[in-house]
C-alpha cells in the first residue's frame, strides 16, 4: 500500500487543501473521496486506520481538509486560523469538493493511470450533506453518509428566534469546542448564503432526484444528529439504503484516538459501507 500524506489540491479561493491518498496495489482501483464534518478535519480520530481498511479492500481512498475548517497546511489537526473558520460557508465546502472531484479526474493526479471511472463519495455529518450535494456530478457512480445531517442548517437549525436576532445584531457567535475549550467563531454570512442558495442546497430534494446507489448509515444512540435525519434521507429516494445501527455519532470513536484498531461500531460501518460499493 502506498500512503501519500498532506499533498495540496488548491480548494475555495485558491486555499490549499492537505490531502492524503492511501493507494493499495494494482490498477482499475475504484476511488472513494471522504469529507470530514463541522469541527472535523482528515485525521480526526486516527482516521488512517479507517483509510487502511478501504485500501486494504481495494479502495484508493482521499481524505482532504476543507479550505475554512480552521487548519492550516502546517497545523492539519488543530484549529489555528479562526479567521478562516468564522469565514466558512456551505458554498466552500461545496466548492472544495468540487475541487478534489475536478482534481482526481484530472491528468495531473498521481495515480490517475491506476484508477477506474468508479468514484464514490463518503460523507460525514455535515460532510454529508456537502457529500450527497457533490454526489450530483455526473462523474460520480455512488455515494455513502456517516451520520449526516438532512438540511444545510447546521448549526442554527436549533436557535430560537430571539437567538437569530442577536447572531444578526453581532454578526458572529462563538460555539464552544468542548475538545479544546476554544470559543470558535460562526459568522451570520453563512446562514445569508444558505438563504442566497437554498433551493440550490436541498439535500432532501437531491436525494429524491438522484439516480445512483445511495447508502445512508447512522448511530441509533447519535446526541448530535437524531438518526431520524437518515430516515428523511432514505425516505425521500426508497431506492436507497438505510442502515440504523449501534453508535453515537462517531461510532464509537473520540480524538485522540490512542489506539491501533478501530472500534467495533466503526468497523461495522466501514465493513457495511465496502459491501455496499462492491455491490
């Protein structure tokens, strides 16, 4: 297996994106794109381990940072340009997955003789959503959501009216990472560019239009997106798959992650997620 650490793929405003691909042996190689949630990044909880597993099974597997998730390309896993982060919208994840789509597909990929035309997408919670809006590019055969949220109204979706009027007065509020215990910066732009792009950002309406193998898995026991969010999803296209299974909303897993192996809620939905795509 080759395992190719921090590459750079120019996203959203020319920002660099750390990229890594875990290439296992041979040619045709299907590829699967993963895209970290809110207050994610690539390597959150020892997501390596996860990467092996699908090139173990055959899989060149991409992992990226997006553009604003408050990384940089020296700091991958911590949240140092909190600019950035107040600055992120739903419309630069969008676009930075566009970027790493346009990217694999290009003739400047590393690995661009050793792949087939069989590129699927991984999402998690909000990289779910951004995964299923991604997932309508032609050049996409497939695509699979860990947890994901159902609606690009993360994380206001839970305000009250009273609360939105004072995230407009202020422009900004600031959501506490229980992780790092950083108070980190929201700006009111990105709920003016979902309302600027909302028919455009209807994950449930993609869904219900889309006409490829969809796979939708999500933690029973989840406290941050209610598994009912994965039976809106599946309810809109019942050509999909749903799969309710045990787990929180990381199956299992926490950053660090001190060990070798991976929890048994995450290898049931990596194992889940392989059946799937050699369907």
């Amino acid at each position: 297996m080759d395992i190719s650490k921090n590459n750079i793929i120019k996203g959203s405003l020319g920002i660099g994106m750390a990229t890594d691909y875990f290439v296992p042996e041979g040619n045709n190689l299907p590829v699967i794109i993963y895209t970290h949630g809110f207050n994610g990044f690539k390597d959150w909880g020892k997501f390596d381990l996860i990467a092996q597993a699908f090139a173990e099974a055959g899989f060149l597997f991409v992992k990226y940072n997006l553009t604003h998730n408050g990384t940089n390309l020296e700091n991958t896993m911590d949240f140092v340009d909190l600019q950035l982060y107040r600055e992120n919208t739903y419309t630069k994840e969008y676009l930075d997955l566009g970027f790493v789509i346009d990217y694999v597909c290009s003739e400047n990929f590393e690995y661009k003789n050793r792949i087939s035309k069989n590129i699927f997408l991984l999402g998690h919670s909000r990289g779910g959503a951004v995964t299923i809006l991604g997932a309508q590019d032609e050049r996409i055969k497939g695509l699979v959501t860990w947890a994901s949220i159902a609606a690009c109204t993360s994380p206001w979706s839970r305000f009250t009216d009273e609360q939105m009027l004072e995230w407009k007065t202020k422009g900004v509020f600031y959501y506490e990472n229980k992780r790092t215990n950083q108070q980190l910066p929201i700006d009111y732009f990105i709920y003016e560019d979902y309302m600027a792009n909302e028919d455009e950002y209807n994950v449930l309406q993609a869904v219900q239009y889309m006409n490829k193998p969809m796979l939708f898995i999500h933690g029973k026991n989840d406290p941050a997106v209610p598994f009912q969010a994965a039976e809106k999803l599946h309810a809109a296209n019942p050509k999909s798959k749903l799969v309710l299974c045990d787990g929180d909303h990381v199956f299992g897993r926490k950053h660090p992650w001190p060990h070798d192996y991976l929890p048994e809620e995450t290898k049931f939905v990596v194992n889940e997620t392989i059946q799937f795509l050699n369907s």
